[in-house]
C-alpha cells in the first residue's frame, strides 16, 4: 500500500508539501497541488487517518454550498436542507458560487477549514479541484441536483428525462412543431441531460431540433433574454420555447414583452423547475417540477449517516409535469 513518502516521490515534491495540500494549506501553487493529487490517484493512496482527524471533534455543522441562491429553487432546496438538518440536531452554514467555479471551490475550502461534519454541494459548472480535494481526503461529502462525472460520491437528484417526454407530447398534442430550448452551462450535467431528453423526445414525434433553435443560457436570467432575441430574428420563429430553468423563463417572459409579444397567443413557454410565482404569472406557466423539499430532506438524511460512519448511496426522484395555460393550453383554435 502506498505512504506519503510514496506520493512525494510521484510528485516530485517533498513529505511536507504533500501534507500542506491534503492538509489544504492555501501557500500551496495550483500546479504543485494538482501534481500531488495526481501522485494520490494514481498511487491510491487513501488519507484514511488524516480525514478522522479532521472530523475527531464533531461541530454538529454541516456545510452547504449552492450554485445560485437568486435561483427560487436553490433558495427552496436551501430551505428544505436547513429544516432537515436542525431536525437532526445540525446547523448549517451556506455558500453561494454565484454560478461561478472559483468562487465554488473558495466556499468548499472555507468550509473545511472551519472543520465542517460534513459537504453537501450543487457543484457549478466545470470540474472541481477543491471538491476533487475533499473527494480524496474522504470527507462526507454529497451531490444534490448536479453532480460531477467520475467522483464517486453519493448524489440526490430527481430524474427529469420522462418529464421532458412528457412535455414534448403535451406541445405536441397542442398543434406545436418548431419547438425550441434555451440551455444551461455546456458542462452542466442537469443541463445536458434536459437538452438529451429534449431531443430525443422530438425525435419520437419526428421533430428536428436545428441548432439554430438551441438557446444558448447559463441559467441566469439575461440568457433568456439574449436567447429569444435570437430566435425571432429568424425567418421562421419557433412557436414554443423550452427555458430549462425558471430564471431563464424569467428572461424570456421579460423579452417577450420588450417584443411586443405575448404569451401563449405569439408564442408559447414552458419552464423547468417550477416555483411559486409561475401560477401568478399572466397566464400561468406551464413547468416541469422538482420535488425540492424531498430533494433537500434526502439529502440531508444521506449527509449525516455518512457524518455518523454509515453508509450512503444514490437517491434518484420523479419530476413531473404541472401543465397550465402558457402553451396554448386554453386556445380551441391553433393559429
């Protein structure tokens, strides 16, 4: 089994600067850092004492870093993760990345240098070295909502594909062909998979989907804007958008109106992650839902049995659709 001597040696660097980084000293270069957590993956080597004694004094704290609080459904999850975790007699001290991976992986580090029990992360968009840090030092850590490719940590998240189909059909039914989506992030891995689902679902129906109807976004809401600008300065507009995410809906409803244009009656909108104000919007939108609450109890519940040496997996939920009157839902006579 390989020592510490052995990832120095790997690394190229001395005993004391392999401990500086799995200690997560911040006088460490980011090249030195990634070269000795290369020597660790490659060599296996697991720092199973180091991070028991990182946790040998229990703050009952956890940690909990979100991509966006602005986003209402961060702001939920962040809620429901608070609630839960009083329940089980932990506080919780947040994090905003703001969407923004530096800013992230600040708040992961912070949060292990104030010896946290325990991580739960909605990681941004991009790889992670802080959370890849934290992954190799074993310390209790869970995905909620995203997640990153290739790190082994458990993950909760509701599986949004079949609420896509569903949605598709639901356009479909209502006389729509020129469907368009606005996306999130390109590494974003809720994204991808809405965008995947998307596609596939028109597909089904013998639908394309031209790049010219894929919206570029970042889940913020100027993307919408910029994405709807976009699509009717085409020759031929579609005539129902897809925002996968509500703040981009947001974006879109704001574009619409600065157009000149309604919705359902010039074209229609549907939304991923529903939130309260959709049903006071005029008209209410039609949004595929999370089940937020569930999401963050869960967990919150697979966090603490991995703080309290138990262990945890995966939990996969349902999202479903809420169909309401923003697609053309109400109209007896397509246009």
């Amino acid at each position: 089994m390989a020592g510490i001597k052995d990832v120095a040696a790997r690394a190229g660097v001395s005993v004391a600067t392999v401990s500086r980084v799995l200690n997560d000293h911040s006088g460490v270069r980011e090249e030195t850092r990634a070269r000795v957590l290369s020597a660790v993956s490659e060599l296996s080597y697991r720092p199973n004492t180091l991070a028991r004694s990182l946790r040998t004094d229990q703050t009952r704290t956890l940690g909990l870093v979100i991509s966006d609080v602005l986003n209402p459904f961060f702001t939920e999850l962040a809620r429901a993760v608070e609630d839960a975790a009083r329940n089980r007699g932990y506080s919780v001290i947040i994090g905003n990345a703001d969407e923004q991976l530096t800013l992230q992986d600040h708040h992961v580090r912070t949060l292990l240098d104030r010896r946290i029990d325990g991580l739960l992360v909605s990681p941004a968009d991009g790889d992670s070295l802080a959370l890849r840090e934290a992954a190799l030092l074993g310390i209790p850590m869970v995905f909620v909502d995203r997640w990153i490719e290739g790190l082994d940590v458990p993950l909760v998240r509701a599986d949004g594909r079949p609420a896509v189909h569903d949605l598709v059909a639901h356009l479909y039914a209502l006389g729509h062909r020129r469907l368009a989506i606005i996306t999130g992030p390109v590494a974003s891995t809720t994204s991808n998979e809405r965008v995947d689902a998307f596609r596939s679902a028109l597909h089904a129906h013998g639908l394309p989907l031209p790049e010219s109807f894929i919206g570029q976004g970042d889940f913020q809401t100027a993307s919408g804007r910029r994405a709807t600008d976009a699509f009717f300065a085409l020759p031929e507009p579609p005539d129902a958008i897809f925002a996968t995410d509500n703040l981009m809906a947001l974006g879109v409803m704001e574009q619409l109106r600065t157009l000149g244009m309604r919705v359902p009656h010039d074209v229609s909108l549907a939304a991923f992650d529903d939130i309260p104000w959709f049903l006071h919007t005029d008209p209410p939108i039609t949004a595929i839902a999370q089940p937020t609450q569930e999401l963050g109890h869960r967990a919150v519940a697979a966090l603490t049995d991995l703080v309290e040496g138990r262990s945890a997996g995966s939990v996969t939920l349902s999202a479903h659709l809420t169909a309401r009157r923003s697609c053309g839902e109400d109209e007896r006579t397509r246009r």
